[in-house]
C-alpha cells in the first residue's frame, strides 16, 4: 500500500543531496513525484516507488502543518 504522502509535505532522505541537506518539499504526487531541495531549491522527479523506499520519515505533514519528532510524535 502507498504511503500517504502529499503536496507540500516535507520529507527526510537516507542520503544527502550534494547541497548537504536531507530535506525536500513534496511539489507533485501521482506515479511520479516532484520533490524540491530545501536547502538549495533544485527540483527532481522520481518513480513513487524510489521515494518511497528513500524516506526515512515525514518532517512537516501539510495538511496539518504539524512537525514531528524523531519517534513520529507531534
């Protein structure tokens, strides 16, 4: 089952981007997704499947706004 992912959700990556940061902004979802650097704002696209497997947890949840902590707590 898909993980519930969505426009404007930010999402940490087990590897770093060339930047240095681990974050990035979730711009499109769908079978491809559009994810955007937080730290130097370069964007890239990636099959669901490959961002899926690369996260290592939710940030900032959009629809809520809400931040988490390392456990996945509020």
């Amino acid at each position: 089952m898909p993980m519930q992912l969505n426009v404007g959700d930010v999402v940490k990556l087990k590897k770093k981007h060339p930047c240095g940061g681990y974050d990035w902004e979730i711009l499109r979802v769908g079978a491809d997704f559009r994810i955007k650097c937080t730290t130097c704002q370069r964007q890239v696209w990636l099959p669901r499947k490959e961002v899926e497997r690369r996260i290592t947890k939710i940030v900032v949840h959009a629809d809520s706004g809400q931040n988490f902590d390392d456990d996945g707590n509020i």
